[in-house]
C-alpha cells in the first residue's frame, strides 16, 4: 500500500483529512493501514501479506476518513476482480479511486429453482404460471456488524410488475437457508373477465419478462433496509426447459445512470502480488524435487539446478523464496547456502566487497534470517522498540532539522541511550540466535578466512555483513516489515529509528575509519560517542559465539517467546457452575509457554492454559452461535473456549499459530465437535451426553518446527512455475553451454550473462530440469481438461456470473479448438 494523491478537501475551514486505508475480501476488511493526519496526499509505505483461506471475487481497497464524532466516512475505494489481479501483478500502479454507494456493495451468491408450468382450466384454456423457489444463500456480506437477511421475489414485464413476494426474515447469519417457494401468473386465460394489469394476450410477451429476486438485511435503523445484492432472470430461457436450477452470483443494483466523474475522488498507489497454484500429491514432483535437493553435491554448484533457476530469474528474489522454503522443509539448507557462499566467495577479488552484491547466496541467506530468526527478533528488539514507539523522545541531531524548543545535546543523549541499549541487547543475543543461522555463520566465516589468509577481519565482516547489515539493522528502520510493529511508525519515531538503524550498521560494520562512513557531519560527530575499543570487542566476541561450530541454543527456550497477541471476543467457559456464558472482548497472548487473555493489554491474566493442556485447535460451524470467524481451543476434561477474530485471514492466523505451537502434545485428539453443546446436545452429530468423543476427525495441524511448517509440494510447484515461466532462458542456457564446449574463443554477448563453470554438467542439469518441467505441464494440461469436462456452469463452486469461469472456458475452448 503506496499513497494516496489529490483526496478531496475536507468541507471545513481546516480542508485536511485523517485518512486511512483498508484491505477487504469482497467487503470483509482483514488489514488496516496507520492513520495519516491532516493531508490530502498521504503515504502509507505499509506491506500486507496473507494466505487467502476463502474465495472470493474482488480485492478491494477503501480510502477512510476518520471522524471523531461520528461513523468514518468512505472517500472511495479501489476494487480489482480476481480475474484481473495478474495484469497488475508486482507492478507499481496508479488506481482512480471510484465512488462507493450502498447499491455496488454486493457479495454472495443465490441458490434459486424456478418452474414454468402450462395450466389447463375448466373451460379448457392453457395459462402459465410460474413457480420460483428460494433456496439459500451464501457470503453474504455483514452490514455494521450483522446480517439479517431477507429475500423479495417480484415478476416484472414491459406492461406491469407483481407485487413484490417476501421469505422470512433470517437472524444472524450471512448463510441463511428459506427454502420457500412464491408462485406467479404468468399469463391468464382470455376468458378472465376481471380487468387488470396483470393479463397478458400474447403469450410471446413472457420473452420479455423477467423475475427479480433482491437481497435485503432488515435493519433496526431508521434509514430503513440495506440492500445487499439483487438478480434479474429473463423468463426466455425456461421455454426450452420447463424447469431450471442453479446458483448465481448477486450483482449490484443499476445506478440508474447517474453521472460521476472518475477523476474527482483523487488515485491509490498499489502493488499488488497474487499467486494461484494448483498443487498436486507428493510423488508427482519427485523427478523435479530429487534434482533440486541434489544441488548442494553438485560439483561445481554453478551447474546445479538451484543455482541454474537463480540465473534465469528476472529477480534474484523470486528464486531464493521457494528454494529457501524448499531447502528448509527438507533439512538441507545449510549444506545448499555453503556450497553456493563457497563458489561466490571464490569469485571475490576484494575481501571489502564480501556479499555486498545482490547474489543468489545473499538472497538466500537474507530469506533464511527472515524465516529463521523472526521470533529472535522479537526477543531481542521488540520491547526496546515498543517503547521508542511509544515514548517519542526526541532524538534529532541534525541541527537544520531541529524544531522549535528542542535542544541538541538533549536529543544527542537521548539518541545515544537508545543506540546503547539497542548495541548492548544485540550483542548480548548470542546464545538466542536460531541454530540454522549459526550454522550458517560458520560456514561463511571459513570460507572467507580460507579465500583471503592475510585478512584477519574477513572472518568477521563476512558474517556482519548479513547479521548486522541485513538482519538487525533493517529490523530497527522498517519494524513493521518484521512484524515488530503492527504499522509503519510515524515520521517522528521513523526518523528516530533511522538513525539508531544507521549507527548500529557502522558498529557492526568493524571498518577501519567508521567517521568517514558518513557522508552528514553531525552523524561523524555523534559516531564518536562510540569510537571505543570496547564497542569492536563486543562486536567481535558476538560475531565469533554465532559463528563457532557446534554452539547450540540451551537458554533461549527458558524466556517465553511472544508468538502473537491481540483483540478477539471469546465465550465464558463454564467454569462456574452458575452465571451467564456470554461473549466478551479480551486481549490475547500467545508464548510458547501458555495462551492467556486479559481484559487489555498489560493487564493481569483473567486466564492461562499451557500449551500441554492444548489438545486441539479447529473452527466452529457458524450455526453454533450464528458468529462468523470462530474457533475453538479444546483443553481436557472436555473444556472448550469459544473465540471469535475479526476475520477470516485473522482466524486462519490464529488457528495455524496455536496449531504449531501445540502440535507435539502427547494428548492431542484425533477427533472433535465442528459445533457447539447447546440446549443439552451436541449440533453436529445430536448426541446428548456432553462428554462424546467427537464425531469428525481433527484436521492435519501444521508441524512444530520450522523445517516442517513449510508445505515442500507447494514450493516445488512454485519453482515448477518458474522455471515454465522461464523456460525461454533455459533453452538459450542450453546454447550457451553447447557454444562454450566446442567454442573457446571470446564469449558471446548473449551468453555473457551466466554463470557456466562446466558446460557439460549444466547441460545434464539443465535436460533433466526440462523433463521435469515438460512432465508437470502434461499433468497440468490433463488436469484441467478434466476438470473442464466435469465442472458445471451454475454449480455452487462455479455459479452463473463467475467470470474467472467464463474466462477458463473461452481459455480451455480456444486450446480444444487448437488441438482440433
């Protein structure tokens, strides 16, 4: 989430704005952006990410304004069909915010049975009537905080419209089943003498009707019922069969053609990244797999098929994400990252310019910290930045930048305690540094010794050059791309951190001349608070402690490790035998040591379950309390707490977390209840005693550790998908090491850009990677053939009015006629 630019005045005398912005499935918001006050332009800078646990048919982004007294308004919004999200797929774009009415905010889809029967009357004339029922619907979407929906029936024609028909009113639900059926005359006999608007002569006129079924939410409020979504079927095509059924997606009222300017609400500045894979059993990328996880015994590993998708990648980036996810699920990452630092390190003529480039090994090493040392991260530097957040001491020291009542020697010592505090933290973090990322450390730290015998500090640099450049100090500048924040700080704190994020990097670096790193003067004098030989020496002993072979992790397991936290409402749990089970809201923490909640945070604990006593973590139906997005954590003797996020991402979150967290108890069930134990008995499967063995089997949880909680198919199909993506540079990297082996004059300029140590070897790799590629695109190609034969148009998952459907079956006709 970018900017915003050239949001309309406020019409006050102040004209600023307090904006925000929003990310919405359809219309459930599952992030928020920080408020930016008093501005019409206002940068946001703020990443999210999530897995997409629904389907859904637009991404939509909403611009707020808040108000102090009263609901935020909506200046405007942005919504991008699922279908269209890949033509704007990691690229900066400009989106024209568009005007938001109650009557384009639809989601949700209608279940619908509609008859046309020929009656005969006494007098033995043929009138029609028509039979339209109501099945259920679904997703539909929830309006200030409830839905309670209802459904209106109406036939409509060029000479007349039927009154409107209405289902019972449905209570706190966005699923509701009516299952009622409203009947229609179509046409009447010619004898029917009563004069009406309802007689119809001609029977061709019912080609010109339609029935409309319109979704409402039956509002207590004053401004009457929301809409929610509407559907209009001709009634021509039930003349070739009497009868049809069918889902539809509901869609937006018409405006009646009111004119708006595109332009006058002002544009949003996105890059949005979306991947869609469809992933197949374990054994079917076997071929590929085997060949990938061989690449740390390549002989060279330049010739490796890791090493090979990283040359053919656009983005180093794009490779090092699978094949580090890859790599880690199978235990293989350090040997892989050693033999690819090692060929690197053999490259470098310089021991100063050791892994500053934007190569494969950095990529990789940066992504491994990422993963590996997230909650080592949260030990370390979390509380510390928490407080910089929150206290706003002031710590400019550029004296341009100072504002008024500021004093400079002030802030000079204000900045110094934080650098110290936040130096003294890291480098007393030794024994907490995840295992994998040591082992790593030492890798990097004999090869580049080795490389470069007369340097004594190479040893050094090579692994600061990661743990201080690419791991903490980017953590203290953008806390909240680390989760140590939940928004991008404001520019105050953001100025602050930059510039505790500047001298820790210099600390870190161990360069001969640290003034001379600065091109500002006032951070060269500052710098010399910390020209002591004590700073190089903790420096020093941090480096070598996690980088010395065979140190493990003993003492970081005795601090609780704060894994998530936040607002939620849960249930009363029964635990007094008397008093209401109501709902409350309460704030939840997760450690790997227990999940507590307390009223709010920092309050003392109403509630601890250790994590042992966690025996399962599974969502409940929403028929149990009529709630979306709950779950339920079950605990022995059959105790159940009933919690309810905020949302759909939230939920999935919460689940896979407290899943990890409690995957290796001893006492974890195998089966539990998807509902509740209301009015004496179990929803789901109706028995009566309390106490029942479940009735449905657990779901599969994810693994408790890193290695495992990684999905190896998924990322061996993202690589698939890469290598087809690229399989173009696959084939003229084939050239290339056909050229080099019977060729030994000057390169060829198009060839110039890989990395080919042995020709012979790539080419093996390169012939097995294009097998393996050529087989999955069969197996992808066969899959979708028949799921083309099989699905149907108007089926639940694919209702009428899908266009990502209707754009695979212009996609999977145009190849049949292909083929053909």
């Amino acid at each position: 989430l970018g900017e915003a630019k050239n949001l309309p005045t406020y019409p006050g005398p102040n004209k600023m704005r307090d904006c925000y912005c929003t990310v919405n499935l359809d219309q459930e918001e599952v992030f928020r952006t920080k408020i930016v006050e008093k501005s019409l332009c206002p940068f946001y800078g703020e990443d999210f990410y999530c897995e997409i646990p629904r389907t859904f048919r637009h991404l939509s982004f909403y611009i707020f304004d808040r108000d102090v007294f009263r609901r935020d308004s909506i200046i405007g919004k942005v919504a991008i069909q699922k279908e269209d999200l890949q033509k704007y797929h990691n690229r900066d774009t400009w989106f024209q915010l568009q005007h938001v009415d109650a009557d384009s905010e639809v989601q949700g889809k209608v279940h619908l049975e509609l008859r046309l029967s020929e009656v005969i009357t006494d007098t033995g004339v043929v009138c029609h009537k028509l039979a339209t029922r109501v099945l259920e619907c679904q997703g539909l979407p929830i309006v200030n905080g409830q839905c309670d929906p209802y459904a209106t029936v109406t036939l409509a024609g060029p000479s007349r419209q039927s009154e409107a028909k209405k289902t019972k009113v449905k209570k706190k639900t966005n699923n509701p089943h009516f299952d009622e059926v409203f009947y229609f005359e179509v046409t009447r006999p010619s004898s029917y003498n009563k004069k009406s608007h309802f007689d119809i002569e001609d029977v061709d006129e019912v080609d010109k009707m339609e029935i409309r079924v319109d979704l409402w939410n039956a509002s207590n409020l004053k401004f009457g019922d929301e809409f929610l979504g509407e559907l209009r079927l001709p009634l021509k095509f039930l003349r070739q069969s009497s009868s049809y059924e069918a889902w539809y997606f509901l869609q937006p009222r018409d405006n009646g053609n009111k004119s708006l300017k595109p332009d006058d609400l002002g544009s949003l500045r996105l890059n949005v990244v979306y991947t869609e894979d469809h992933v197949f059993s374990s054994d079917y990328y076997s071929p590929l797999r085997d060949v990938l996880l061989k690449s740390a015994d390549v002989e060279p590993v330049s010739a490796s098929a890791a090493h090979i998708l990283g040359e053919v990648c656009r983005e180093k980036q794009e490779a090092a994400i699978p094949l580090v996810r890859l790599f880690l699920h199978y235990g293989r990452i350090v040997p892989f990252i050693s033999a690819i630092a090692n060929a690197e390190v053999k490259r470098t003529q310089d021991p100063n310019t050791i892994f500053r480039g934007n190569s494969l090994t950095s990529k990789c090493i940066d992504e491994t910290m990422k993963l590996a040392g997230m909650h080592y991260l949260q030990v370390t530097l979390k509380p510390i930045i928490d407080e910089i957040c929150q206290v706003h001491k002031p710590c400019e020291i550029d004296p341009v930048k100072l504002k008024d009542g500021e004093n400079l020697e002030n802030n000079r010592e204000n900045l110094r305690q934080y650098v110290d505090r936040i130096f003294t933290v890291i480098t007393k973090s030794g024994v907490s540094c995840p295992t994998v990322m040591c082992d790593i450390f030492f890798s990097l730290r004999e090869s580049a010794a080795k490389r470069f015998q007369g340097d004594l500090d190479v040893r050094y640099t090579a692994v600061s050059s990661f743990i201080f450049l690419r791991f903490f100090a980017p953590a203290i500048l953008s806390p909240n791309l680390f989760q140590l924040t939940p928004h991008h700080p404001d520019p105050q704190t953001s100025r602050t951190l930059t510039l505790i994020s500047k001298t820790i990097q210099t600390l870190g670096s161990l360069s001969k001349s640290k003034s001379a790193n600065f091109k500002e003067s006032y951070m060269a004098s500052f710098y010399d608070y910390f020209n002591e030989q004590k700073y190089a020496d903790a420096v020093k002993n941090f480096l070598d402690l996690i980088s010395s072979s065979g140190r493990r992790d003993h003492k970081s397991i005795e601090q609780p490790i704060l894994l998530k936290e936040g607002f939620m409402i849960k249930r009363a749990q029964g635990r007094k035998r008397f008093g209401m089970k109501n709902f409350k809201k309460r704030w939840f923490r997760l450690t790997n040591h227990e999940f507590t909640y307390q009223k709010s945070k920092g309050d003392h604990p109403l509630c601890s379950i250790p994590i042992e006593n966690i025996l399962a973590v599974e969502r409940l139906e929403e028929e149990s309390f009529k709630m979306k997005n709950m779950f339920q954590v079950i605990q022995p003797e059959r105790r159940v707490l009933y919690i309810q996020a905020n949302n759909c991402v939230e939920a999935k979150d919460w689940i896979d977390i407290l899943t990890k967290v409690s995957q290796c108890n001893k006492k974890r069930l195998t089966v539990y209840h998807p509902s509740a134990y209301l009015n004496g008995h179990w929803l789901c499967c109706k028995a009566t005693a309390d106490n029942t063995p479940g009735c449905t089997p657990c779901t599969g949880g994810l693994p408790a550790n890193i290695q495992l909680d990684i999905d190896g198919d998924r990322e061996t199909e993202r690589i698939y998908s890469l290598f087809n993506l690229y399989m173009p540079k696959l084939e003229k990297m084939q050239e290339a090491c056909g050229s080099k082996s019977v060729y030994d004059g000057p390169e060829e300029e198009e060839y110039s850009t890989f990395i080919i140590d042995d020709p012979k070897e790539t080419y093996k790799t390169l012939k097995l990677i294009i097998e393996g590629v050529g087989t999955l695109e069969q197996e992808h190609a066969q899959y979708k053939r028949d799921k083309f034969k099989k699905t149907k148009y108007g089926s639940q998952e694919h209702p009428i009015g899908d266009k990502s459907f209707q754009t695979y079956i212009r996609q999977q006709s145009e190849i049949s006629a292909h083929s053909i």
